[in-house]
C-alpha cells in the first residue's frame, strides 16, 4: 500500500528521491516517461496505433513529450498537440529530445484518428479555471471513443483547493507519479481519474506516519490452495426475505467460489415466505436454526437481504464477522460489545442513519465519518463512499489511528447486488484466514476490485456477473 501525500509533500519527495538517485529533474522526468511508455506499450499492442498528447507548458508537458518519445520509439504514431508553449527548461528539453510531429490546430471532428490520448496539460499544479478555448477542447475529447490516460492528476482540477471544471479531462486512467494525491479523496475529483495505476521508478519512501493509504493489487494476501488441502474454512451467512431472497444467493455464492470449504446459508425469515430453491446449490441450509449452529463457523456473515431483529446472540459467537445491509439498520437500536474483528460495512445512507448526518455530510468528509462510526459502534468499520474508506477499531486506539482507502471507482459496482458479493468475499476469505482477519478484509476489497476490471466497461453487468469471473481475478493477481 502507499501513502497519500498532499502537493507539497510530492514536491519534496521529488527533490529527496533525485538526490539520492544523483539524477537530475530531466532524469527524472526520462525515468517516470520510460514507465509510463512500457506500461502502454503492454495495454495496447497495435504498435501502429494513433496516439495524440495533449501538451501543457511546465513539467507535466515535459512528461508527454517525453513519453511520447519513447512510445516513438516503440513504433506507436505520436502527434503532440501543444496547447501552451513549453515555458520550464526541462518542458524545452523534453520537448526538443522528443523532436516528433505536432499539430498546430487540431481538427476537433477526427475522433476517429487516435486509439488514445494522453492529457499531458498541467497536472498536479493545474487549476479549476481554464480559457474558454481550452474547456471546448476537453469537452469534445471527452466525447471520443478514444482511450484516454491522464498523467497524474486530469486538467481542470484544482488539487489545493479541490476544485473540478465541468470540462476537465475523463481519464480512463491517471498515471499517478510516485504517490497517490490527497484531493483523490474528494469524489467530484474521483469520478475524473479512472482507473489509478501508479508510476515509480523508485521514488523515496514517504512518512511511515501517514494516516492515509491507498490499497494495491500487491496487498493481496490470500494463499493458493493446496493441491492435498482438504476443505478450508466454514462461512455461515445469515441473509434473505421474502422481497430479497437473491442477496442471500450473491453472498452464499461468492463466500464459497473464493475458495471457502463449506458455506451454510441461515435464512433469516422462514422458507415458507421466500420463494427460491436453494437445494441444488453448493452450498448448505438451514430454515430453523439457534446460536449453537454457529459455533463451527470460522466467519459469519449477517445481514445481506435480511437479517433477525435481535443481534445480541453475536457477542457470544467468537469467529469474524461481516455486518451488512439489513443487519446494519437493526445495529442502531443495540448495545453490542466492541470486538476488532467485527466489520461494518455500510454504504453512504446506511452510514448516515447510524451516526444521524446526511448522506451529504457523510459523502464530503468520509474519513471523519469512518473515525466517527468506529468510536461510535465499537467496532471496525468499511465506509462504501467513492472513494470507499476502511478503518480498523483496534488501531483506533493509538495516537494516530490508520485510514485504507480503495480507490477503485468502478461503474460496474453500482448495481444492486454488488454489496452482497462483496459481504460474500469478505466472509469467505475470512473463513480461510479467521486469525488473519485485516489481511482477509484487505485481500477481499483488491479481490473484488479485480474482478471488477474484468467488467468495467461493459454497461449491461449485473451483480451475478461478478461470480464468474472469480478464476480471472485469482489468476491477475497472482501473476
């Protein structure tokens, strides 16, 4: 994971790593390009492909020229489309190095020209105000069919004051140069980046004492089955109605596709009233049930399409557990005891109802909220904001408590369903590990994000879609 740092904190980071890596700005500048360019190089492999940079005047242009350069190099078709005059001396340099073709006047109806364009204007020391010329830009870009990457922060954001033009650059992704930035935070900045790939040709290391940091693929931390294990792990989950019986189907289904041995599913209403065959899945059940049926469970999920009026039996059950939806709303009116691998996981007006803000309130200041429900409730706590925010009751109890932030902001998440999948990973992968229970918590959050870059642009995705590509998000992240 990494930490995130304000624009001043990079500034410095910047300095630091050039003089222990004895390279100059410039080098630096080639560094970070060379990254970028072999990471494009691996997306697109047609090294005939079209590609247009938009470049700014200062280092952020230096780092299009650049990269634009080396993807030359790799037989990419390169324009660059200087929207200012390099001004810095290393924009000059790299604008000379690169020495490629540019457009003068680009013709605005040729979105049919580029396979990808690059924002390369201003990055971090960008402003939300742009010329009228500019904003006209942006927004026809906007429209293409053209991939488009941004490098580290899109134009028209105002990292200091976060601040967004309603014309900034839609990056597919943003290139982050060494560190993820704090305005990443703000969801109308948010919802511009994309998907977020980190670049770092071996920035310093920052400030242990952050209390902010970004998750990352390489946080995964759930072993590979032995090819002599036996079933590993039991995942009871507590779930269903008679208006939702399918959300206790989702998180049944996902807790054991991800590698759960046993899965039982509790109902949390009587058969009679929900409608739904369950006996030809993998996965056993029971209608009538007391607390001692729990008693074999290595985690338990509660709560995904309904849950009991009474949770006080939960204190008495010492395995990990993962609140959700209904078991959320019946959470408020009870007095259970802190335990640290307990995990809440509401989304923005379910955070709302428990700590009485709006869902406004809870939205713009989600880590002060995610603080407030862990003092408040006792127990841990994963905030479904965009960006969503987790936090752990046990370190709450030092002086600087540690927030984890997931920045994957996926469309493909906003179907109903998505959290009971998730409640489902969380519960399995907590099953396999009881006694690992952040790790677990972390690994299901990457999990889930992987699976959802199988799915990411395909509009018509539903909830279910996520169970059958649980084999392709082991298999990315473990390579």
């Amino acid at each position: 994971m990494r930490a995130f740092v304000d624009i001043d904190q990079m500034q410095a980071l910047d300095r630091k790593t050039m003089r222990k890596r004895s390279w100059s700005s410039f080098e630096l500048m080639k560094a970070v390009a060379k990254d970028m360019a072999n990471l494009i190089r691996q997306k697109f492999t047609k090294k005939n492909s079209d590609i247009l940079i938009l470049c700014g005047p200062g280092n952020n242009g230096g780092d299009g020229y650049c990269l634009g350069g080396y993807l030359r190099e790799f037989g990419y078709r390169v324009t660059f489309y200087p929207l200012f005059e390099p001004l810095s001396a290393d924009c000059r340099a790299a604008a000379k190095w690169a020495e490629g073709s540019c457009t003068s006047r680009l013709n605005l109806k040729a979105s049919k020209n580029y396979d990808l364009v690059i924002d390369a204007v201003f990055g971090s020391s960008g402003r939300a105000e742009m010329s009228i010329e500019l904003a006209k830009t942006l927004k026809t870009i906007n429209s293409w069919k053209s991939h488009r990457i941004a490098l580290d922060i899109p134009t028209g954001i105002d990292s200091r004051k976060m601040r967004v033009h309603r014309n900034s650059f839609y990056a597919d992704e943003t290139f982050v140069v060494g560190y993820p930035k704090t305005s990443f935070l703000c969801k109308d900045v948010a919802e511009k980046l994309g998907r977020i790939i980190v670049i770092d040709p071996g920035f310093v290391p920052t400030d242990s004492r952050s209390k902010l940091w970004m998750l990352e693929p390489s946080d995964f931390w759930i072993p590979s089955l032995l090819r002599t294990a036996h079933k590993k792990g039991h995942c009871g989950v507590i779930a269903g109605s008679s208006a939702t019986p399918g959300a206790a189907y989702l998180a049944a289904e996902a807790a054991h596709r991800v590698g759960c041995g046993y899965v039982s599913l509790l109902l949390a209403e009587s058969q009679k009233r929900i409608s739904i065959d369950l006996k030809s899945s993998s996965f056993l059940y029971k209608t009538q049930w007391s607390s001692k049926d729990l008693e074999t469970f290595d985690s338990l999920v509660v709560g995904p399409g309904g849950s009991p009026n009474n949770l006080s039996f939960l204190d008495s059950v010492s395995c990990p557990q993962i609140l959700d939806a209904r078991a959320l709303r019946n959470f408020k009116s009870q007095s259970l005891k802190e335990k640290a691998d307990r995990l809440l996981t509401p989304h923005p007006g379910e955070a709302a109802y428990l700590l009485g803000w709006t869902v406004k309130e809870v939205v713009e200041n989600s880590v002060e909220a995610v603080g407030k429900l862990i003092r408040v409730t006792r127990q841990s706590v994963y905030l479904k904001t965009c960006p969503a925010i987790l936090g752990f009751r046990d370190e709450f109890h030092i002086q600087r408590p540690l927030y984890y932030v997931n920045m994957s902001i996926n469309p493909a998440f906003a179907r109903a369903g998505s959290g009971d999948v998730l409640a489902g990973i969380l519960g399995g992968f907590c099953a396999r590990r009881p006694k690992d229970f952040k790790r677990a918590v972390i690994s299901s959050l990457i999990f889930q994000e992987a699976v959802g870059e199988e799915l990411r642009e395909s509009e018509a995705a539903i909830s279910s879609d996520q169970l059958r590509l649980f084999s392709k998000a082991f298999t990315s992240l473990r390579t």
